[in-house]
C-alpha cells in the first residue's frame, strides 16, 4: 500500500519514541501479603481488547476494568466499563479479606448515594454489602481465584437494577491478566467471560507535515505532538496541528496475536479518523 510520505516519517519517529518512553508497569502481585492478611494487589487499567477483536459483533464484548486501593486497607473501587454503544458502567466498592490459610473472600458492595466518594472521602456507611455475590476462592502471592454462588447472586439482582449486569461472578488473576466472568455473560453461554490484560501506558512525541498527505520529502512543516500518551491494550492518540485542532489522523497501539496464537506483538497504526483504516502499521516485540 502506497503511503504519504509525511506519515512514514510520522511513523517512524512515533515507534522510536514510544518504545523508547514505555512508562514503567505497576507490580501486578499481592503486596505484602503478610502485613494485614487483607491487602489484595493487582490495581491498574485492564482491558480486553485483543478477544474483542478477535471475536467480533458476536462475541465477547470489549470491557475495561479500573482496580484503585482506597484509603481503607482491603477495600477497592472496581469501575466496570463496556466500550461502545452506550458505553454503560458501573462501579463497586470491593472489600477483600484473605485469611492466614489463603482463603480469600471479596465482596462487592452498592452505593447507596448517584455519586459516590472515593480516595480519602470514601465511606464505608454510605455503600450496601452485596453478600449474596461474595466471591470466595483462594490467593497466592502473584494471583487469585474467585467466584460467587450464581443462586445467590441471582436473589439480588433484581433489586439492584440495570448494573446487575456488570457484576462479577468470578474472578481470576495471574501476573498481568485478569479473567471476569460478569452477570451478563450468562447470555453468552457458559464459558463466557472477559479475557483483559493489564494496561501498559506509553508517552512520546509526533511529527505529523502541515501539507498533509501532499507533503514534499523536504516539507519542514513539522506540527508537534510532545504530550502523547497511550495505552497498549486498544489506546487511540489523536494527533493534532499546533493549534490544537485534529489533524484528521490518529494513532492506535494494542497488542495482538498472529500464526495460530504463536506470536504476540505490538501493532503501532496510524488511523485515517474519516474512514477509521489504518494506513501504515508497524509491529515491534512487546516486551
């Protein structure tokens, strides 16, 4: 495919900066298991958008999950988000309690208020325990599994409303992936569930010619993108002029999976927003 020169350079400079500025991953295991006998830790983004992809319209859809450690040890905040359509979301307290035997229970809780507080102002008093979905299971020191009693899920449902749907019934954890069956898989049949990886988040710069697709290979007509910031897992960067209007193009990174599921890698794309085609990628190891 014949490429505008411009967004070549783009390219290139683009993938040299990004792999150069990978922002450091957050340690994805429990810390200090021994402190509390509470502390779960696997926070951070977590997104599965390579399944999505992979299994289009008809499977399973693209589902972000945000893990934040509230000023409480043991509890969470848990924001479920489905991307696209409606974009529906819901959030949930989450207060986790491993005993010394690595049992472990997680249990969901509702606020009782439309807009909930967290970091330092989360109260416990303002959020209802959902006991009936208590997620009980075990934790290692890299990873935990977890799953609640559907039949007594299912008794609180209908009470809770539309949110019900992102509910967990099961979670898995291990290193950088995160496996969540919710309530509204059941649809999907059995099996169904949320294959997410943890989100690795890359800054750098672009240089994107200010003759567009016409540029000249000796165009110094740079516009400058220093601030970009973007996830690995299906991130999108709009690229814009100097004067802060979209320039017409984007950049997309995600990781994906090629030969069978043999070889994983990291897809850099540069998006053409009207018609949403990539018109340049290229690939790098992920690591």
């Amino acid at each position: 495919m014949k490429m505008p020169i411009p967004l070549v350079s783009l390219l290139i400079a683009l993938s040299v900066a990004l792999v150069a500025c990978q922002s450091n991953p957050t340690r994805s295991a429990a810390a200090d298991p021994a402190a509390s006998g509470q502390r779960i830790w696997f926070d951070g983004l977590y997104d599965n958008n390579e399944q999505a992809a992979q299994t289009g319209a008809s499977g399973a859809p693209r589902v972000q999950f945000e893990i934040t450690p509230l000023h409480l040890p043991g509890w969470y905040a848990w924001n479920v988000r489905l991307i696209g359509g409606a974009g529906v979301s819901a959030t949930w307290a989450m207060q986790s309690f491993k005993s010394i035997n690595g049992s472990l229970t997680m249990t969901p809780y509702r606020s009782i208020t439309p807009d909930p507080a967290f970091g330092k102002a989360f109260d416990p008093e303002k959020w209802i325990a959902l006991d009936g979905c208590a997620l009980h299971g075990s934790a290692v020191a890299d990873g935990l599994k977890v799953a609640a009693s559907l039949a007594s899920c299912s008794t609180l449902a209908p009470g809770i409303g539309t949110s019900a749907a992102l509910l967990p019934l099961s979670i898995e954890h291990d290193g950088e992936s995160l496996r969540v069956r919710l309530y509204a898989d059941q649809a999907r049949g059995p099996d169904a569930r949320a294959d997410a990886r943890k989100v690795v988040w890359y800054s750098g710069w672009a240089a994107i010619n200010g003759a567009g697709p016409n540029a000249k290979p000796e165009g110094t007509d740079w516009h400058m993108s220093r601030d970009l910031h973007i996830g690995n897992e299906g991130g999108v960067a709009s690229l814009k002029w100097r004067d802060g209007q979209g320039s017409g193009y984007s950049l997309k990174l995600e990781r994906a999976t090629y030969r069978d599921g043999n070889v994983p890698v990291l897809k850099l794309s540069v998006i053409e927003d009207a018609s949403r085609h990539a018109i340049a990628y290229a690939w790098a190891n992920p690591e």
